[in-house]
C-alpha cells in the first residue's frame, strides 16, 4: 500500500517548515544580551523565511546522501563521496555494506565544511510520518505550492533540495586519499581507492553500543555480579579499539561521523598469536594429576568456570543447563588431551629416566611410543588395563577439585563414573585415530 502524500496540505507543510525556521530562530536569540540590538536585528533578518530559505537550499545543494565518505582518509580530502548498497552478488560470505540490507543509516557529506550539515536537519522535519526530503523526492505538490506562497524561487529550492540525492560531478580521487596499487600483469595495474564505509561502520558501532551499554547490559552485568538469574546474557568485546576521526571538527568528516562523536570501533581480527611454552616432562612426581596438569592456568579456569556455573543452575535440570555443563565439561577433557599430546612429542623414553616418579600406569598413557624400545615397558604397555587407572584416577581428581572445600558442590560416585566413562571414550577414539595415522 503506498503512501498518502496527497492528503497533506500547503497550510500542514508549511506549519513545520515555519516552526522549524522559528524554533532554530529563537536558539540564537536566547544566547544574546540585551546590549546586543545589532546582532538581533542581523539575527532576525536572516531568519525571513525566503532569505532563510534560500540560504538552506544553496547549502542543500552542497550536501550529498553517501555511504561511504572520503575524508575518513584525510580530513582535507577533496575526491569523491560514494553512495552504494553494496554488492548483492557478494552473498554472505562476507560482511559488507550489502549485509545491512534494508536496515542501512545512509551518511551526509558535505563539500563546503560542516556548516551546510544544517540543511540536512532542515530536510528531516517531519510532516505526519513524511520528511521533508520525502516531499522533495516525491515532487509533493504541497511541499510546492507552501513555498510558492513565500517566494516566487520555489522551483529553485525544489531542485536544490533533490540535490541532495545526486553525486557531485565526476568521481575523483584526491592526492590526500588512501590508494592502492593493485598489479594485474608485469606492467600494469589498477589504482584501487579504499572508499570508508561508514553506513557500516555506523551499524556496527550503534550494535556494540547498544551491546555495552543499554540498560538490559547494565542489569544483567548486575545480575552476574550478585550471582542471580537473569532472563537472557550479554556480550562482551575484549581487545577493542577506540578510533577516532575528526578531532573537535567531526562534523567536518561526516554527519554520522558527529553523530558517533567521532568514534569508530576496532574489533581484533588477526589469528590468535600462538605463544607455546617449552614441554616439560612431568619429574618429581607420582601422578600428575598432583603436579603437572593440575597446575596448568588453563585447567584451573575451565574448572573454576564449571564450577561456577554448576552453582548458578543449581536445581534447574532442563535441555540448555545440560548442553551448557556439557560444553564446560569437554574443556576440561580438552585441556587434559592437549597436555598428553604434548607429552607426547617429548624424545620417547622420557619417562624412564631416574627423575621420573609417574606411576606405572601414567607412563604406558603419556610415554606410549617408549614401548619401541623398552621391551618390559612393552609387555606392561599392551596389557591396557593402564587406560582404565588414568581414568578412575582422572575421575577421583575431577571430583576433588569439584568439591573444593568451602565452595564446592556435593559429587559423588555417580559423578565419577559419569568422568570415568567420558574420558575412557575419548581416550579409545584418539587411540582409533592415531593407529588409523
């Protein structure tokens, strides 16, 4: 069903339009003293409305509707604005200015400074449920017939507002933009210029706003501190970056530019860094499960958050609470997989040195290639009831460090088994693997 522009009459346009000009009018006059009859009378006088009128529609003329804006590049960059939707063929598989669809923030640039950035929130009064661009779009006779009844200039307004809709000249690049040489044979290439898009910038700087600091944030933030339930989560964006555009100038960039006070949030992309400490056997010890994995950092996270949430959703036994145990709990394998894969690339026959105390059954799981070499290793090795000890043991700490005294939570044999029979799953499939290798 389209929109009813012919109910609207010249008397409703004009009533916004003349108390858009008014209201704008008596701002200035309320900064001025009582000494200043000069400044009032210039004041008033700018603001008839055919002389206010004229000057918006000539700065209306300098505005452009962009997405993607130029002067991110460089503050002083002259080339051209761009106005697109994107790439549809792109698809999904990346997220670009077509992934905002229909829910896409258009930007506005000027080429004359931020001063015209004014006739912008002139062009947004609202006329029932239209703007005053939509009038202009849309050719609204109303719109015309309201200005006509001010100056005979109403078709010269009307053009230079539609304006605002069009690219200025020719695109053009400017010597302070950002560009790209981009080679497509032995002498030749394509200068490439890397246009900001900040439509998209917007959208993703009012999510992460909207995600750190609306008042649904703020109270489920709350409500994890106090340790209660809460109807849904939040997000959280470690490692972000704050840049920042346009100094105390920002308009001079762009509208939504000033809009976000100059912000652009920088979310990490790059692959994590991969930072290994050297692989120590695990000496000096009767199990490692007393010194070695137990010790690791990131064992004592996964365990302190299982732990954590376990107490959270004590008494809640439903489909989510048993996949979110169930995802803390296969960290906690994870970690325990990892530290004996690393072990496990250790020269073979570590853990016959004098040094090592590990009882028998840890050796075959975590020195299981030492059993080429060592014959009586071997026989002890292929037995494989070693597999079912790691497991128990593994289980009886699990459990320990579940019920840590003053903060733990009531486990027992059910536990346990439950522990002892995921880890020897996991165990057996890894072993089916790596014979499979």
């Amino acid at each position: 069903m389209g929109r009813d522009y012919d109910s609207l009459t010249p008397e409703e346009v004009w009533c916004a339009i003349d108390g858009f000009i008014k209201e704008r009018l008596q701002l200035k006059l309320d900064k001025l003293k009582d000494n200043q009859d000069v400044e009032r009378a210039r004041i008033l006088a700018a603001h008839e409305p055919e002389t206010w009128l004229s000057v918006t529609a000539r700065r209306a003329s300098q505005l452009q509707q962009i997405t993607h804006a130029i002067k991110y590049s460089h503050p002083d960059a002259r080339g051209s604005n761009l106005f697109s939707l994107g790439n549809q063929n792109v698809g999904q598989h990346y997220i670009a200015t077509h992934s905002l669809a229909g829910n896409m923030t258009f930007d506005v640039a000027s080429s004359a400074g931020a001063e015209p950035l004014g006739a912008y929130s002139f062009l947004r009064v609202k006329v029932r449920d239209f703007t005053l661009l939509d009038l202009v779009i849309e050719d609204n006779k109303a719109l015309y017939e309201a200005l006509s009844k001010v100056s005979d200039k109403a078709d010269v307004w009307m053009e230079s507002f539609a304006s605002f809709m069009n690219s200025k000249g020719a695109p053009a690049t400017h010597t302070l933009a950002k560009q790209i040489y981009w080679p497509i044979n032995k002498d030749q290439y394509h200068l490439l210029v890397p246009m900001f898009p900040s439509s998209l910038v917007h959208a993703v700087w009012t999510t992460v706003r909207e995600h750190r600091f609306s008042d649904e944030t703020k109270a489920a933030r709350k409500a994890r501190d106090s340790k209660s339930l809460y109807a849904h989560g939040y997000h959280e964006y470690p490692n972000i970056v704050v840049q920042k555009f346009g100094g105390s100038n920002q308009q001079n960039v762009s509208q939504l530019n000033s809009a976000r006070k100059g912000e652009n949030y920088l979310l990490p992309s790059l692959p994590p860094s991969w930072t290994s400490a050297q692989v120590r056997p695990p000496l000096f010890t009767d199990s490692v499960f007393i010194s070695g994995f137990t010790s690791r950092r990131s064992v004592g996270e996964a365990i302190n958050e299982l732990r954590s949430y376990l107490q959270r959703v004590a008494g809640i036994n439903n489909k989510p609470v048993r996949e979110g145990r169930a995802r803390r709990v296969q960290v906690v394998f994870d970690e325990l997989l990892q530290y004996a894969g690393e072990l496990w690339s250790l020269e073979p026959g570590w853990s016959a040195q004098d040094d090592c105390r590990l009882n028998m059954d840890e050796q075959c799981w975590l020195d299981p290639q030492r059993s080429l070499e060592d014959e009586a290793f071997a026989t002890r090795y292929q037995q494989g009831d070693w597999q079912d000890a790691v497991c128990r043991r593994f289980a009886n700490w699990f459990n320990a460090r579940l019920a840590k005294a003053g903060e733990g939570l009531p486990v027992g044999e059910d536990e346990a088994f439950e522990w002892r029979r995921l880890l020897d799953r996991e165990m057996t499939m890894l072993h089916r693997e790596l014979r499979h290798d």
